[in-house]
C-alpha cells in the first residue's frame, strides 16, 4: 500500500476515474478561485460539510443554443434555500450570478446543464456549521438531458412512493441532503416505472424524487400542491403561467394551488410530471391503472410543446453567454 504524495495525485485521480453517463465539461471552486476542465480533478475536500452532512444547497438550470434558461428564478430560489439554512456567502448573489455565466462561457458548450452550489465549506468532521471556515460556492458545467417525451413519447408511468414525505420545512428548501430523494428513485428502478410520488400522512400528494406532480382534474383546472408543501419548482411556476394561456382558450377551467388528495390521483383526466430537465411528462399509468385513455393527453402535451418553445424563445427568461 503506497502514500500518495502531492505529486502523484492528480495521476491517481485520473487512473481513478470511472466515465459517467454525461461529459463532464468545466468545474469551478471557490476555494481556488479557479476552473478545472479535467474531470479527475473535479474534487471536493472531504471535510466540506456538504460532503459528510449534506449541508449546502443547490440548483440545476438548463441551457440551449447558448442561453441559460430561467436563471434568475432558480437562483433566487437558491438564495431562499440558503436563507432556510443559515448559509451565506460573503460575496453575494451578483457573484455567484457572475460566476455562473463565465463558467458557461469558458466552458463553450451551446447544449449543457448547470448545477450550482453552495456548501457550509470545509473546516471539520462534527455537525456544527461553526466548524466550517466559510460558505464554498462549487460550479459544474455537464452534458444536457433530453426531455421526457422525447425519449419516450408514449407517456410515463408513476407509482406511489413508501418513503415518506418531508416535512414541509424541509421540503421547501433544496438542500444537498438528498437521502429521501435517492430512496424514491431506487424505488421507481425496482418497480420498473418512470416516476414516484410522495403522499404524505394525511394522504395528499407531495412530490417526486426530483420532480413536482399534477393532475387535471375532473372539473378541468391544472392542480399543483400548494406551495408550503412542496419545493417551489422552476418549471412548475413556470407551467402554471404558460397554463394561462389554455385557460384562455377553453382547455383549461383554471390552475389552482391546493391540497391534492390521492385517490384523485386515480381520477384524474391526467396526471403530469415536471422538472427542469424533462418539462412535462404526461403518465399514461399510476399503481399499475391506465390514466384516461392510456396515452398521453392533450393538456400534458399542450404545456410540454409550450416550455420547449419558451425555452428556446423567450427572450426575458433566456441569458445567452455564447
């Protein structure tokens, strides 16, 4: 068993490393102020809190031909999750903004996605945030997802989830503590389905694992579950704006914000499922019982069509930085 030494160590890294199922472009650290474009040494300090107590937050924004999409909604809810926690950082939001558009730039890739985060920082093994030297900001610059409905066209399929549900106090914050998160999405690969979903104690729908769910329901309005409950999802917020504009037409009756319970779940006329990187997913299948007709619908596919086109489009929610 030999000791590394300083000069060894990025050889070691490199030997190391295990190919992921997405590039890895540009990775920046606020601890060295500086950028790394290879992904050996795309490393965190063990002792940074967000490594062993997932103290830290995060957000993950896409971007196409160019232009990041939404930025300003997910970093302000990157701002309020910081608040939650008790995490600053000493140079402000404008500087992680800042650092986030030259990552992106240096980085040079028109399709990519972006993940931003804050952590307690390094400074000790314990619990407590007054180990730690200073809030760390970390940025990665990977390869895009594609949207859902792309890569399977024929809807998606959902199950109710086991694990329960975070309370609301910790649900409304994205934090890198992410245990429960993992424990659905194993769940959805041993279940052999697309998604699941949280209920919690009084039997109202919560979340997914990455995900917000919502139905339309049998009075025709577009429900998501209210906002205390739930992490605030970019593109749910997003949906429930472009939604408008079906409400306008006579697709939609409206879009609520209330308590979904479950067993509208099984009634509903569909069920969608959003995220940043999927848009909308419209399920064909909850708990192994066909949803409507069995495909997807045309609300589901209505509002998926819309985020496409607003994310390559619309010029107040696009920063271009190429």
């Amino acid at each position: 068993m030999k000791e590394l030494q300083a000069g060894d160590f990025a050889e070691a890294l490199r030997a190391s490393l295990r190919p992921g199922k997405v590039p890895y472009y540009l990775f920046y650290s606020s601890l060295w102020d500086a950028y790394v474009t290879d992904p050996a040494l795309m490393v965190v300090p063990f002792d940074d809190h967000v490594v062993h107590r997932g103290d830290g937050v995060f957000e993950t924004m896409k971007c196409l031909d160019g232009a990041v999409y939404n930025l300003d909604a997910h970093l302000q809810r990157l701002q309020r999750s910081a608040y939650q926690i008790g995490l600053t950082f000493r140079r402000g939001p404008e500087a992680v903004r800042a650092k986030v558009l030259e990552a992106l730039e240096r980085a040079g890739q028109p399709e990519c996605s972006v993940r931003v985060v804050l952590s307690r920082g390094p400074g000790g093994m314990g619990v407590a945030p007054s180990e730690s030297s200073g809030t760390a900001l970390y940025v990665m610059v990977y390869g895009a997802g594609r949207p859902f409905m792309e890569r399977k066209p024929e809807g998606a399929t959902l199950r109710k989830s086991q694990v329960p549900a975070k309370p609301p106090c910790f649900a409304t914050a994205k934090t890198c503590n992410y245990v429960p998160n993992v424990l659905m999405r194993a769940e959805a690969d041993v279940w052999h389905v697309d998604f699941m979903v949280g209920v919690d104690g009084h039997g109202h729908v919560t979340e997914g694992a990455t995900e917000n769910v919502g139905i339309v329901s049998k009075s025709g309005r577009l429900v998501f579950p209210p906002l205390d409950a739930v992490l605030a999802g970019t593109t749910m917020l997003r949906v429930s704006e472009l939604a408008q504009g079906l409400e306008a037409d006579g697709r939609l009756k409206g879009v609520v914000f209330r308590p979904i319970r479950e067993e509208e779940l099984y009634e509903a006329h569909e069920i969608l499922v959003v995220g940043t990187t999927l848009n909308v997913a419209s399920v064909v299948e909850y708990n192994g019982r066909r949803v409507g007709d069995g495909r997807p619908g045309p609300i589901g596919r209505a509002l998926d069509a819309l985020v496409a086109r607003d994310t390559l489009e619309n010029a107040a929610l696009r920063v271009r930085y190429l």
